[in-house]
C-alpha cells in the first residue's frame, strides 16, 4: 500500500478562484496528499453536454462558448502567472469551439465523450498552476494516458488491471516528488479515444484512481459536510453521520443520495481503502468517514429518495406456470443494454425500473428496439414520475415490527413495487414524485428525530 492520500475535489470546490484556493488549503494541511483529482469547474460540463447536443443556432452556440471562456477567464485573472497557462486553456476551448461545431451538424457518442471531458482537461491546468503559485510542487498529469476503458461513451467501464499497471508505470513515480493534479470523469479507450465514466464520474475515477496506486485513504470533497440522515434541504432536520460502513454507503449512494457516485465505493472496497467525504466550504466541520469496520450498526441509518423513476410492466398470461419466461424478458433488456434496478414480480407480472447511468439526464428509456421486441412477447406499460424512497439500515431482513411503523407512518401514500429481504441493508418503494419530499419528511420524523 502506498502511504499517500487521493483528495477529490467535485465542480464546486473547483468553481472560482476562492474556491479553488480552499482546495489548496487543504492539500496543505495534509502532507499526505500526493494525488489530486478534479472535476470540471461548476456549470463546465453541463454547457458542454448543451452543445454536444448540437446547438445549429449559430448565435447560441457563440453564446455557450463564451461563458465557458468567461467562467475560465475570471480564474486566470486571479493567477499570478497566467501565460502559459491561459495559452493551455485556450488551445482546450479552440478544441471545444470546433467540436461543438461539428456536434451542430452531427453529433455523436464519441464526440460527446470528447467534447464533454474538456471541463476536467482545463480545470486541471488552472488548479495545477494555482498550487504552484502557492509554492506546492504540483504537476497535471492527463489521466487519459492511465484510465483505460471499454469504448461504451457516455458510461464507459475501467479496464481495472490495466489501469493498474499503468497507474504504477506512468503516475506513481511521478507522485514521489510531486503533487499530481489529474482529472475526474474521463478516460480513454484503448485506441487512444477519449471516454467519460457517465455524469457525475469523478468520484468514480478518483477511487479507481486511488485503488490503481493502492492509496491508503480517498478523500472527496463536495459542498456538503458529510453523508447526512436523509437530504437537509427535504428534512431539516437531517443530521450528519460520523461514520458508516461501505455496504449501507454503497446502498444510499445507489438509492440517490446525490453524494456519491453509485459506483465510488466498488474499487474502495476491493482495496479496502477508507473514505472521507466532506465539504471544502467548511472543512472544519468534519465529514462522514466510509470503512470497512464501524463501532455502531443502527436498524435505520438513512433515508434516500431518487427520482426520475422509469416503471416498466410486463405482462403476459403465457408466464403462468411456465418457465423460462423472465429469462427471455432479461436476455432482451441484455441485448439492448438496459439496465435494471428494481423488480418485483407477480404470477403474470413483473414490473421493473431502469437504472439512470449515462450523461443524458432525465428518467432512463426503455430503448425502443427493446420495446418492440418486448411487445412480441408480452404487454409493455411504461410509467414515469415516480421516486424511490429507499430507508437503509443495518440487519433489516431479521428484525421485526417495523414495517408497521413504515406503512403506518405512510399509510394515506399508494406505494408501488415494495421491494424488501433480497438485502439486509434496505427496504425501498416507489411513491409518486408529487409526494415523494413528504414520504422522506414523514419517515424521517417518525424513524430518525424520535
Ligand atoms: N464534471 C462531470 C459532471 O459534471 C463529472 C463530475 O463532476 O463528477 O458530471
Ligand atoms: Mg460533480
């Protein structure tokens, strides 16, 4: 294991130049840190997702191009030394100003993916140079020539060995002297194209940063405090967790606690490495710590709600005791790539929702190459608006009485798929979105501010 710390600063903490010295504040508190991945300024990566859509209007596009040089600009203002580093910066938006063009014409996976990753290639540049304004031996390093990937743009995998070894070619001798700032959310395929790991990636990257140079603690660094009860902004009286172990953090961060990149916690805990989340703002409050091992175990630690939902129903009377129909449905949803999050089942039923992985926002589609090859088989009903209410805890499946206290708190609501057992660690339902905020406000006053 290697003795030094992986800090992750999100789109936020890199948003202006204060923000940005904050960071550094940071870094320097922790002799530890060798390794500093970093996200696209704040605002960055949707614009580019906006004119990787392919914005025709030339005007608009002209508009687009220059906030991103705006929001850029009014950081290298405030560097001491900004030459070279503004000439690095404006060959990326040279780079972004033709691709958008093109994307205006035709867009594409792979062009998206190109265009997209150019928020983390210029952030990198300005973070690098202010810690070396501020006398830290920084370097950026572009993590492209280390992060390999499948080609699937828009959510591509890591090729984890290979990254690995990479990592300990190119990046580990370069963190002996230095402090390497890299970036979050973008990798490249093994011809060399440039790949993101889906909206919101670099928490993932970090930590598959952090496991390829088996780091010894990943720090990331948001706008909140920590990993709370449930979301502050929904219940105020949400309250911070010192410390919670990887499988119920794995559980919120999937269920849509916004905090972390459902993926994040996969490398962490193949390597075992702890994490820290906390906020850059206000690092002197603490954060939440992610291990292995926690003192404390509680029925109920959090509440998540993720919205956006996608339901999809099948139905069809040939399931009636036959077999091997739910194998066609899923060799189907395989084909097409769809993936699935929850499922319930009944005699002739099975209702399932989509997973929201890729850079698109919105709710998932159920593809429609996918459909129609699901309607050969069965009805196809699709229902949006829905929200995942998820209450995570811990040996859930083998306690008792409080379903109750859940369904009863919830009892004038109409739940939709109840799913609960597969996981000691949840019990999760769809509300409709209108309301969803008064589920998690009712739950959580009920299970959490007694
Ligand atoms: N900049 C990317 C995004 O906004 C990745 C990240 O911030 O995690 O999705
Ligand atoms: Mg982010």
């Amino acid at each position: 294991m290697s003795s030094f710390n992986v800090a992750k600063f999100g789109g936020t903490s890199v948003a202006n130049f204060e923000a940005m010295s904050r960071c550094a504040v940071i870094i320097e508190n922790n002799p530890n840190t060798k390794l500093v991945v970093s996200s696209a300024c704040s605002g960055v990566t949707n614009l580019l997702v906006e004119l990787a859509n392919g914005v025709s209007d030339e005007q608009m596009r002209t508009e687009l191009l220059q906030k991103l040089a705006n929001i850029h600009d009014a950081i290298l203002a405030e560097l001491k030394d900004a030459t070279e580093t503004a000439n690095e910066v404006y060959k990326i938006l040279d780079t972004v100003t033709s691709l958008a063009e093109a994307a205006s014409i035709q867009s594409s996976h792979k062009l998206t993916d190109h265009l997209v990753a150019c928020g983390e290639l210029i952030s990198t540049h300005i973070l690098a140079q202010l810690l070396r304004e501020r006398g830290i031996n920084a370097v950026r390093f572009d993590i492209r020539q280390v992060l390999r990937t499948d080609d699937n743009f828009g959510k591509a995998e890591p090729d984890v060995p290979q990254t690995a070894q990479l990592a300990e070619a190119l990046l580990l001798p370069l963190c002996r002297d230095h402090v390497v700032v890299t970036q979050g959310f973008i990798g490249s395929d093994e011809h060399g194209n440039t790949t993101t790991l889906g909206r919101g990636g670099s928490d993932y990257s970090a930590a598959l940063i952090a496991e390829a140079v088996k780091a010894e603690g990943l720090e990331i660094w948001t706008d909140v405090p920590g990993i709370y009860t449930t979301d502050p902004r929904i219940a105020e009286k949400a309250a911070p967790i010192a410390e919670i172990s990887f499988s119920e953090a794995s559980e919120m961060a999937n269920f849509g606690a916004k905090i972390l990149h459902p993926s994040t916690l996969v490398p962490a805990l193949r390597h075992d490495i702890p994490v820290f989340v906390g906020s850059s703002k206000e690092p002197e409050k603490g954060g939440t710590w992610i291990r292995h091992q926690v003192q404390s175990s509680p029925l109920f630690r959090a509440l998540a709600l993720r919205c956006n939902q996608t339901m999809v129903t099948l139905r069809s009377d040939k399931m009636f005791h036959a077999y091997g129909f739910l194998a066609k449905v899923f060799e189907i949803l395989a084909k097409h790539k769809v993936s699935v999050d929850l499922i319930t089942t009944s005699e002739i039923s099975v209702s399932l929702t989509l997973d929201q992985t890729d850079t698109s926002g919105g709710a998932p589609q159920l593809p429609i190459a996918a459909r129609e090859e699901l309607e050969q088989l069965c009805t196809v009903e699709i229902e949006q608006n829905l929200c995942l209410v998820a209450l995570i805890g811990n040996n859930m499946s083998e306690s008792r009485g409080y379903a109750k206290q859940v369904f009863g708190t919830l009892e004038d609501m109409n739940l939709r798929m109840i799913c609960f057992g597969a996981s000691p660690h949840n019990l999760c339902f769809l509300v409709h979105e209108s309301v969803s905020r008064q589920a998690i406000q009712k739950l959580h006053k009920e299970l959490f501010e007694a």
